[in-house]
C-alpha cells in the first residue's frame, strides 16, 4: 500500500515537473520573441534615422524650398522621433535581458 502511494506520488511529481519546464520553454521562446523585435525596431529606427538624416544634409537647399522650410522642419521632428523610439526600445531590451521580464506594449498581445 505504501508503495502505491509512492508511485502515484512520484508521477504526480513528474506530471508537475513536465508542466513546469513546458512553462520555461514557454517563457523563453515569448522572451526571445520579444528580444527580436525590439532590436529590429532599435536598428530600423536608427537606420531611417540615418537616412532621413543623410537626405536632409544633401538635399538641404531644396528641402528648404519645399513648404516655405516647414519640410526639414517636418524632416527634423521625424528624426528625433525616431530617435526617441531607438532609445525607448533599447531600455526595453535592456530590461528584458536583465531582468528576465518581457516587455509588452500596447499593440503586443500576452
């Protein structure tokens, strides 16, 4: 009798064991999911911003026709927002390396 109870013990323990590391692996592929995208969106904010950047610099005679200016004016502001939104997921990437925590914003769904 004490031996059945073990033995039902111990698949009740191997049942909780598997739930758990099926949790983990869970976890980590959501966690690694969201590492990836908050560096695209890093690099892809930091490259357009290299390039709007670049095409403001040369073609800055022009875009100053554009509008009465109110083009590099437009140029200018897209550039600091991009850089606004590099630097914004560069601290959520920290934070979710770090602190092994993922990071949701509002057009993420748990």
């Amino acid at each position: 009798m004490l031996g059945e109870l073990n033995g039902t013990e111990n698949s009740g323990n191997e049942e909780k064991e598997t739930r758990t590391a099926s949790t983990r692996q869970m976890k980590r592929e959501k966690s690694r999911l969201v590492g990836h995208v908050l560096l695209f969106t890093q690099n892809a904010s930091i490259t357009t911003c290299c390039a709007v950047l670049m095409l403001v610099f040369s073609y800055r005679r022009e875009l100053e026709q554009v509008w009465q200016g109110w083009f590099t004016v437009v140029c200018f502001t897209a550039v600091i927002t991009l850089a606004a939104l590099a630097n914004l997921a560069s601290t959520a990437l920290t934070i979710s390396i770090q602190k092994d925590w993922m990071v949701f914003g509002p057009l993420t769904s748990l």
